[in-house]
C-alpha cells in the first residue's frame, strides 16, 4: 500500500510498518518524529503520508469550539477540540496570536485541518490567514488586486487538482452607497499558485430578469461540503417588510455559482428572524437552522435530504423545552457527529442539546439539555464570534518550508 514513498528510508526496519506505527500517533508526536533522521524526515513530509495520515484523521475528529474573551486592545481568540459525546471534554486548546486590527478574526472555514481567518471585520486590512494549529505553520495570502468596500469570502478544497482555494466576492458601492447591491467581482486564489486570478462577476451568473439582486450572509461562517461552498443568500423585499431566503453554492472544481430555492416555509421570516447554513454532521447533510426571537415559535432545524434537491428539504424537528429555560433565546450554532446540538443560550453558554431520536436498531433516545459551561465575552454578542464545527487534525502544510513557520 505505502511502499516505496521512501527509497532505502530504514534498511532492516519495514516501511510499511512503520508507516502504520506512526499513523497511530498524535499529530504532535509524528512531528518530532521528524528529527529523528533525514529519512524519516523525507517519509513524514512527503505527500504521500500526508495524504494517507489525512485520511485515517477524519475516522478521529473532533468538536472544534471558537470563542472570544474581552481583553485589550482587542479581543482575545480561543479554539478548543472536544470529545464527540455529552462529556465534551477538552482533547487540545490553542490561542489565534495573529494581529488583527479589528476585536476578532471571522471565521471562513475549515477544511483538512486548515482554518481560513479573514481580518475584515473593520475593513482595513482585509489579511487573510490559512492556519494549521497543530503544527504550528500558517501562511498570509498575498493581497488581491481588486478593491472592494466589502467582501464575502469561501474557502474549500478542490480534489481534482489537489488544491486548497478561497473565493473572494468584493462588493462596490452603486449610486445609492448601498452594499451588496453594486457589482460584485469574483476572484479565486490557489494555494498551489499562491495567487489570485479574476473568473468573472457574480450577477452574471445568479441574477436573471427582473428578480431582486442577491444578498450573500457575511456574518456566519460558510459551509463547505461535496465539493463546494455554500452561503445563505436573501432578496430583501423592504415593501412587504420581510426576505427570501436561499441557498447560493461555488463549486470548487468548475468555479461555478448555483442558487438553490428553500421551501416556501423556510425562504421566508420577518426581519427579525435569522437563519444559519451548517452540517448535520450525524450523516454530512446541508441543513438550516432558524432562529427568531420575535416570534413565539422554537428554534428548529432543516435538512436537505438529498444534495442538490430541492425537494428534499425536510423539517427535522424543533428544540423543545427541559428545564426552566426560555428556548427563544437558544440560537443553534452547531452539530456533533453524534447527532446532538450544540446552542448559545442567553447568557452567551454553550448548551449541549440531544432531541429524542430513534436510532437503527428501533432504540428511542431521550432529549437532554446540559449546559457545557464554556462562556463567549458578553462584550462580543456577535453571531460570528462564537463558532461550533467538525476538525481533523492533518498534517497540511507540514510539507512547507519556514515562510509557514510562526512562533506563540
């Protein structure tokens, strides 16, 4: 299987079984392991291994949790990886040291154990960051050459070529000196390259007739799953005081946009109401979470059952009440592989929530609610400051020389 990624690495000592040794160590180890020689250095950091380690990884992730605490000048960014279960105890924790000129960085994805920071929350440096914690290696992409007033960013991974891309929508002010209702550039940066290249404008392909233009959300992190990136996207329609909601994806492959419609239900809420775009991590489904405090109806949770289908939108259930807490204020923010909820209740406490469930074998599990004791700062009630989402650690970048290399 993994024969031959080194030539003559460890005369005497099977390669192949220490490829399998060192596949079951944590990421930290394998990278010492690295000192040991220049042949096992050679083993380690090449593609070959990174790849088989990236796969063996994702049978092993974890709940990664982002959370801000109020310090000065600016906030101070905390990530932790928990256990998959209701103990949701801590495997790993790590500072985001990196400057950052606004309170915090937003989050654009993760994927292969890469998280995408973009420091755009003031609109002043517009940096963007692709960071590997567990090896300590990041690199800062370089600028683009389109201005914008604003921007909505995309990160994932394409398979066909390999290669780890962002997405850029910049957004210009139009006669009105309204945002996102201008023209809209597109620009797609390949790590391979480490560049940037334009491949067209946004409303070209997404606005069609007379319909109202379309909106992409910029506050809440992006999905990336089967093979694209994934926003939730709104027409305002301010005479009837309300927004149509969908769905808008990029194909990471054919640098392509699709708009996919929600059912009537879902595409619509008050203006009071949000929506957010995550996975149901149980079985890697696009799903819908609303929320809306002005209204006396629980938060709920959609799927697409289907990917691609719009007729496959199901509503899944709602989040009822366990104890004495006031559910208009629990706000979804992410799923455990297990199936379970992760939500922010209204003193900014991360909650953990299993809805009763029938599992394959005709087993009903009871709900539970536990409040996991892990707080975001009051000062920064922002719905992106606190995040929720699957990680695999991977060994991504490890490949790279010292221009990745940071120091905490």
């Amino acid at each position: 299987m993994a024969s031959g990624l080194v030539e003559n690495s460890n005369p005497g000592f099977p390669e192949e079984l220490l490829i399998e040794i060192l596949l079951k160590l944590p990421v930290k180890s394998i990278v010492r392991c690295t000192s040991v020689s220049k042949s096992w250095y050679k083993l380690i950091t090449g593609p070959s291994f990174i790849s088989f380690h990236l796969k063996k990884s994702v049978e092993k992730s974890h709940n990664l949790v982002r959370r801000c605490k109020s310090t000065q000048p600016r906030g101070t960014e905390y990530y932790s990886l928990h256990s998959d279960d209701e103990s949701f105890d801590i495997y790993s924790k790590f500072e985001c040291r990196f400057p950052c000129s606004g309170d915090f960085f937003r989050l654009i994805g993760i994927c292969n154990g890469l998280i995408c920071l973009s420091d755009d929350q003031r609109s002043i440096s517009k940096n963007i960051i692709l960071w590997n914690p567990m090896i300590r290696k990041a690199i800062q992409l370089p600028k683009s050459g389109e201005f914008s007033s604003t921007q909505t960013l995309g990160f994932g991974f394409d398979p066909e070529s390999n290669d780890y891309k962002v997405v850029r929508i910049s957004y210009h002010r139009n006669f009105d000196h309204q945002f996102g209702f201008g023209q809209k550039e597109v620009e797609l940066y390949n790590l391979s390259s480490n560049s940037w290249r334009k491949i067209g404008d946004f409303e070209s392909q997404l606005v069609v007739g007379i319909r109202k233009p379309l909106c992409l959300e910029r506050q809440e992190t992006p999905v990336f799953i089967n093979g694209s990136v994934h926003w939730m996207a709104y027409r305002n329609l301010e005479s009837e005081g309300r927004l149509i909601y969908s769905v808008v994806s990029f194909n990471m492959q054919n640098d392509e946009f699709k708009e996919i419609s929600l059912p009537k239900d879902l595409a619509t809420v008050g203006l009071g109401g949000t929506k957010q775009l995550t996975i149901w991590e149980r079985k890697k489904m696009l799903c819908v979470t609303v929320h809306d405090i002005y209204s006396d109806s629980t938060p709920s949770v959609w799927i697409m059952k289907e990917y691609n289908v719009e007729e496959s939108w199901i509503k899944a259930f709602e989040i009822d009440v366990i104890w004495k807490v006031n559910t208009k204020w629990l706000r979804p923010v992410g799923f455990g592989k297990n199936g379970a909820i992760l939500c922010e209740n209204g003193q900014n406490s991360l909650i953990y929530y299993e809805h009763e469930d029938e599992d394959e074998d005709g087993v009903i599990h009871k709900k539970k609610m536990k409040n996991l004791l892990i707080r975001n700062s009051n000062r920064f009630n922002h719905r992106g400051s606190f995040y929720v989402g699957n990680f695999t650690e991977s060994l991504v970048f490890l490949d790279k020389g010292a221009r990745y290399s940071y120091r905490e």
